[in-house]
C-alpha cells in the first residue's frame, strides 16, 4: 500500500482477505470457539436491540419498511464489534475460501474453522436469548416486543427452503462486502462506514443470516413459553407448537446456512479471486509447507 492511501485497491483487499483467512485458520481451537461466542453475543445484541427500536413500526403494514429501514442503522453496530472489538463470525469467514483457491488453506482447515465458529456462535446467540427471556424485557410495550419476537422467529421458520435459500445468499453476499470494505480501510471511520452501508441494506431488504437467526429463533422459543407473550402474538397454539428447536434447523438454519455459505465464497470472496488474484502477478506465493 503506498504512504499516501488509507485504504487499499480491490487487488490489494483480495490479497488481504488471503492473508487474513490464513491467519484465522491458525488460530487455536479454543481462541476460535471463544471468539466465535463473543461474535454470536455481539449479533444477537444487534438482533434485540433493532427490535426493541422497532417492534411497534414492524407490526403495522404501512409503517413497516420504516421499521426494517430503522433496524438497518442499528444491527450494522454487530458486525462492527465483531470485526473493531474482534470476534469470529461464520458468515464473514465465508471469505477464508480466497485462501483455499490460493492453495494457502486447505479445505480440511476451512471446515474446521467453519465447524467450531458455527458452534460458537450458537453458544453466544442462544445466551443473549436466555437472557433476553430471564430480564422480562419482552414485557415492553405491553407485551408487544415479546410478542414481535415470536412472531419473527414463526414467521422464520415457515419460509420455504428454496426462497430461504435465495434470501441467505443475497443475505451473505452483502455481508462479505461489508468485511471486504472493511479490510479496504486503515482507520476507524472507515472501517465503520465499509460495514454500515451494506448491512443496513441487508437488513432493510429483510435477507436471512444465519447468526442473527440463532438469536431471532431461539428467542422466540423461548418466549412462547410465556403466556402473556404468547397469547399477544396472537399465534394459534398449534402454530406456536409448530416452533421448536427442530424447526429451527429443518426450516431455517439449514437452507439459510447453505445460503449463506454460497453467497459469501462464490459472489463475493471467489469472484475477486477470480477477477483479482488468480492472474496476478503480484500475488504473494508462499511455499505449502509453511504454513502447516
């Protein structure tokens, strides 16, 4: 990077993304999986608090596009602790697969990695839900925030695989520009700024991530629990049945993480490789055996 520039060329991010993905696959099991929770903490807080800001807006037709807009300026504040504060989130480390087409990574760390930050991330998002549920917040507004998150998370889990597929990856495609920006910038400003944009705009436009959904679902099954929170959900009781920890995963994370997986490595990290790297004659070669 030259002395002049505080931020690098989409060349000079894609090299960085190598370097970066390197370097996360080499960290230890136990720094991953603690800092896969820290990450899960840091998207759920984002999750709860954009619905506390719009549980109101987003119960009313006509108010709500203000209401996904509004949540826009607040979840962006998750992934901006993940990648300021530090953390490990599965659907940015979409993008360690610029390493393994760089043959700087293989495919047996990729999936470790993926494996134990997946799981961290469920630890961390199922703990700010339990919390959530214990701290009697979904008491707000008369039982309308304990109310809106059940009815999220339902409505979570009655998408169709297909079209919850479709809306992971848009979903993670963003989501992976806005690292990839956020690699572009050597300063504060601007790393904030590469995240807010594109993940306002994914959540404005109501995409499915895979993290998030960890604290939307969870929440909600938990909640259902309440009487008070279910009864102002209006929900039937054989559709609050319908909700439960195997739903979660057969109608939700599984095609929303198969999204996610597919926006992140073929649309965003494999087409800079593609287009940035494979050809480059300033890429940076190092010998295999060094990095085992």
């Amino acid at each position: 990077m030259k002395k002049d520039r505080f931020y690098l060329t989409p060349a000079e991010i894609s090299l960085e993304a190598i370097e970066t993905g390197v370097k996360k696959v080499k960290t230890s099991t136990i720094n991953q999986i603690i800092l896969a929770i820290l990450a899960g903490v840091f998207i759920a807080f984002a999750a709860e608090g954009s619905n506390m800001a719009t549980f109101n807006l987003l119960s009313k037709p006509e108010t709500y596009g203000l209401g996904r807009a509004l949540a826009g300026t607040l979840f962006g504040t998750g992934l901006m602790l993940v990648v300021v504060a530090g953390g490990e989130l599965f659907t940015g480390n979409a993008l360690i697969i610029a390493g393994v087409l760089e043959k700087r990574i293989k495919i047996t760390q990729l999936l470790h990695n993926w494996l134990f930050v997946y799981l961290g991330n469920f630890i961390g998002s199922i703990l700010i839900a339990f919390m959530m549920n214990e701290s009697n917040l979904f008491n707000s507004g008369n039982y309308g925030l304990g109310s809106m998150t059940i009815q999220i998370a339902y409505g979570k889990i009655s998408l169709e695989f297909m079209p919850a597929f479709y809306l992971a990856i848009m979903c993670n495609w963003l989501v992976c520009l806005a690292v990839w920006m956020a690699y572009a910038s050597k300063d504060m400003i601007g790393k904030l700024f590469a995240i807010f944009f594109p993940i306002q705009l994914f959540i404005t436009s109501g995409f499915e991530h895979s993290v998030a959904n960890m604290y939307y679902i969870p929440a909600g099954i938990m909640a259902k629990s309440n009487p008070n929170w279910a009864m102002a959900s209006q929900l039937s009781a054989e559709q609050l049945a319908d909700l439960n920890w195997v739903t979660l995963f057969t109608r939700n994370l599984i095609p929303v993480s198969l999204g996610n997986i597919i926006g992140g490595t073929i649309f965003a990290a494999g087409a800079y490789w593609f287009v940035y790297v494979r050809n480059n004659p300033d890429r940076i070669i190092v010998d295999e055996d060094k990095d085992e």
